[in-house]
C-alpha cells in the first residue's frame, strides 16, 4: 500500500459516525468511492452475510482487501464468489487473479489474469501484461527462496495502526519510521480511513530499540509527514510531506543535539515542479539521489551532484539499468557508496514493487543491471524501502506478514547464508602531523584474485569506509600533493573477525 495520497483533506463527518447501519449500502458505497477501504471491507462483510448473492458486495469486499496491507488470501473466497455470480465481469477476473497472485497459487492467478485478458473491453495491455510478468517471474524466484529470518520488531515499535518506511543508521544505533497510529500529532481520522502520517525515532538501549517518540513539532504537523531517506551517519533525514498547500517535495532535517530540527526544503535542481518522493545522500555528502515522477510517464530515480558553490547541480536520470517504463522508487545507497538500493515495478518483479540492487562505478558512472534482491525478502505485495547495518548482515523492511500486529509492520531480516560476514573498515588517509590528507581516490584488489574489488574516495578530511570479506588486499591510495601509497591490508577471518576495524593510512608528502 501506498500512503502518498496528494490530498486534500477533506474530512468527511459522515464517514465516521460510530453509529452506522451496517445493513445500509449507501453507507457501504459512501466508504468505498472515497477510497476508505478498511470502512468500506467492514460494511461490505456484513453485507454479504446477509445478501450472500449480491455481485457488487462480494466484488467490492475483496477489492477492498487487496487494497489493504492485510491477508489478502482473506479476498479469494468473496471474489471467487464474484466470478460465479457474474462470469462475464472483467474486474472480477483480474482481482481475484491478484489474489491467488499474492496467495501464491501461480497457476491459477494466470488463469484468471488470461481470462480478463480474453473478455475485457478496456485498453489496459501493459497493466495486465505487467501482472501476468509478475506471476512468471514469481514461478521463477520462489524456486530459490533465499535463507533468511524475520524479526518483527515487537509491540515498543509497532502498533495496531500502519509503520512503514524504517531507516537506520549504518550503526543500527537508532530507528527512524513513518506510523499512521493513533496518538499522532493529527487525531483526527482521514478520508482513506487512517489517522494523519507522522515521523517517530527510537534509540537502542540495553541492545534493543526503546519505545519511539515522535519526531517532534519541527518535523511533524496535524498533517501528514512521512521519512523517505536517512543517511548513513544518521544525520540527516529526508521528509516528504503531504499537505493542504503543499506535496511532491523533498525536505530535509538535520540531527543536532538529540533530535531532527526543522524541514528544509531542497532548491529546485531537486524539486522541480513535478513530483519528488524520496531521496539518499552518498556517503561523502556530494551525491544526491531521488525518485521522481514528471507528466511524461512514471516515476525514475535520478541524481544530482554537489557543485563547488554548495548547490546542487543540473539532475540527470539514471540509465535503463535501473530505470524501466514502469515506477521505480526509494533509493537507498549503500554505506560504502557502492550499491544502489531501489524498488521498481519493473525488471523481474514478483508482484508490485519489488527491491533491487545495482552497482555503480562513479569513476564512469556506470550502473550493472539491476539485481532482484530475491524472495521470501520480496513478496507479492509492494515492497518499497529497504535499509542496511554497514556489513549488510541485517536489513529493515516493512509489509505485513501472519504475525503482524495489525497493518503493515517493520520488521529486522537476517541473511543466515553462509560466509556473509563483512568488515567494516574506518579509514582515514594522514599526513606526517596527523592531519587528514583531504580528498583521495582509493582502490582494492584482492590479493587472491587479482581483482579489483572497490573503489573508493575519501571526504575532503580523509575519511573513507570499506565493507570487506575476510581476506588479503592490496589498497592504492593516489592524493594530490602525496606520493603515491601502495600497502596491504588483512581481514582476519574464522574465530579472530571483527567486524568493525578503525584504519589510518600514512602518506608522504611529495
């Protein structure tokens, strides 16, 4: 489910008298037109006990279903019994074609989806197209479900109400995480049916995440605020807001003394007139990445460097690698500044967005096709965000899942495959005071291989990270002003790892 709604907030009263007819279907259809689908589902549930061989109640309480982060198994039966009471109903094929999509019941989700496809009178080719792609690329990636576990973060971070969007720290020192629950800044309920969004932040203490506590007046209103980005260091946090007045617009807050201070808005090389979502920040602060829909087609991710006067320069899209004809969204950049995280509905989807990966070469700005980060991580449902610890062992996700407490909820996921661990160096290039030697071009080569295996460059104070295996490497270091620096570095392995490892480089001036 998306919660970007481009509102206006109307508040309708009449949506929410507690009092209701539940026997009404005008009241049924009043929720369901306005998009309140939990409303709606409760009224049309009821309905259909009492008027078991009404189409439009059985056909709208399953659609109301697969528009709900919930068990969308729970759509099957009322849109089954859809498609027995009016076989000729085009929509009653696709939905419940999604549903045994998302119940993973493949071939009969092609079924369905080949049956809209043959009777529908509507244009819609590349929309069902791109459905029956994801039910294809499903059969294929869950025949090689990867090894991992998920941890629901527990009643301290998620509620009854919606929590989606988590990002950490590379340090997985503190959360950050968008909710819809009910003690947010706006009390009062929204036309979709949920309470207004509103950014929260926990700490970990004692080694687990504390209870959260909201972002605060300078971050959050009444209306809707939600985080789409947090760098690695944790210092600064991307906002989309969602107002009366104002939405399609990145923001950003800095962390100064305990807490995220007032939303800044980025200048218009970021946000243009049309509509920016989501946002990450390389590691060296220069690189700026974001998702963006213009009135020509969908949503791509773009980027935009940092030029000498502190302004960011002319935005470019980024290659069709990552970008597809279809929506792609929340980059997320590695701690290393490496990797590019997004969610795309394009590539070899297994259903809505699913996350991908690809690799880029900043000296030539070059991207490596985008990677499916692999089921059970991506489900059939829209899998938006993701967020890494520094050696990627462990990532943050949102979805809703059999243990989930209500809605969506943010869960911690472990990659259990074997030989995954990962060193994180801290690094700093020096001069002969100790200073740092400023700005440096950084690379790997794996001793055993031969091969080249990072990249790197450093801040304009020296300081850099690698993420490496276990293992001998030969690391390049060429400054301008210093001679060129050549050395060996070794990651212990087995019983002697450490996964954290601070490392200065010595250089010579010229």
């Amino acid at each position: 489910m998306r919660f970007f709604k481009h509102t206006i907030l109307f508040i309708f009263t009449i949506l929410f008298v507690q009092v209701t007819s539940a026997q009404d279907p005008a009241d049924a259809d009043e929720h369901f037109k306005n998009t309140n689908y939990p409303f709606a589902l409760d009224l049309y549930s009821k309905l259909v006990k009492s008027q078991p061989d009404v189409f439009l109640f059985q056909y709208r309480a399953g659609f109301s279903i697969m528009h709900i982060e919930m068990d969308r198994k729970k759509a099957i039966p009322y849109l089954e019994k859809a498609v027995d009471l009016e076989p000729d109903n085009s929509d009653a094929h696709y939905w419940l074609g999604r549903a045994y999509h998302h119940a993973l019941m493949l071939d009969k989700a092609e079924e369905a989806l080949n049956k809209y496809k043959s009777i529908s009178k509507r244009n819609f080719d590349d929309e069902i197209e791109l459905s029956i792609s994801w039910v294809k690329n499903a059969r294929e990636l869950t025949k090689n479900p990867l090894e991992v576990e998920f941890e629901n973060l527990g009643p301290n971070i998620n509620s009854n109400y919606p929590e989606y969007n988590p990002f950490i720290d590379s340090a997985e020192s503190m959360i950050v995480f968008t909710s819809r629950r009910k003690d947010n800044k706006g009390s009062a309920i929204e036309f979709d049916g949920y309470y207004s969004s509103d950014i929260w932040i926990s700490s970990v203490q004692s080694g687990q995440f504390g209870v959260p506590e909201n972002a605060g007046s300078m971050v959050n209103t009444t209306l809707d605020e939600q985080c789409v980005g947090l760098t690695s260091d944790g210092q600064q946090m991307f906002v989309y807001i969602d107002h009366i007045s104002e939405y399609g617009d990145i923001y950003y807050c800095d962390w100064k003394k305990g807490k995220f201070y007032k939303r800044i808005k980025f200048e218009e090389s970021v946000n243009s007139k049309d509509f920016e979502s989501s946002a990450t920040l390389s590691p060296d602060g220069n690189t700026l990445f974001f998702a963006r829909k213009d009135k020509k087609g969908s949503k791509d991710i773009y980027m935009t460097r940092k030029l000498p006067n502190g302004k960011w320069g002319l935005s470019q899209k980024l290659p069709e690698t990552i970008n597809t004809e279809f929506e792609e969204d929340f980059p997320v950049l590695s701690v290393d500044g490496q990797t590019l995280y997004f969610s795309s509905q394009g590539h070899n989807s297994i259903g809505g967005y699913d996350l991908f990966k690809s690799t880029w070469n900043p000296e030539y700005n070059e991207w490596s096709q985008a990677e499916n980060l692999g089921y059970p991580l991506n489900s059939t449902g829209d899998n938006m965000s993701i967020s890494f610890t520094a050696n990627e062992d462990y990532a943050y996700v949102a979805r809703w899942r059999e243990d989930s407490y209500g809605y969506q909820d943010i869960y911690r996921v472990r990659y259990v495959e074997k030989d995954t661990r990962k060193a994180v160096v801290k690094s700093s290039l020096k001069n002969a005071t100790g200073s740092g030697a400023g700005i440096g071009f950084i690379s790997v080569i794996d001793l055993n291989t031969q091969e080249e295996v990072g990249s790197y460059q450093s801040n304009d104070k020296g300081d850099f990270i690698m993420i490496l295996s276990p293992g001998k490497y030969q690391i390049l270091i060429d400054v301008d002003g210093y001679k060129p620096y050549a050395g060996e570095l070794t990651i212990l392995g087995k019983s002697d790892f450490q996964d954290f490892i601070m490392k200065d480089f010595n250089l010579s001036p010229n």
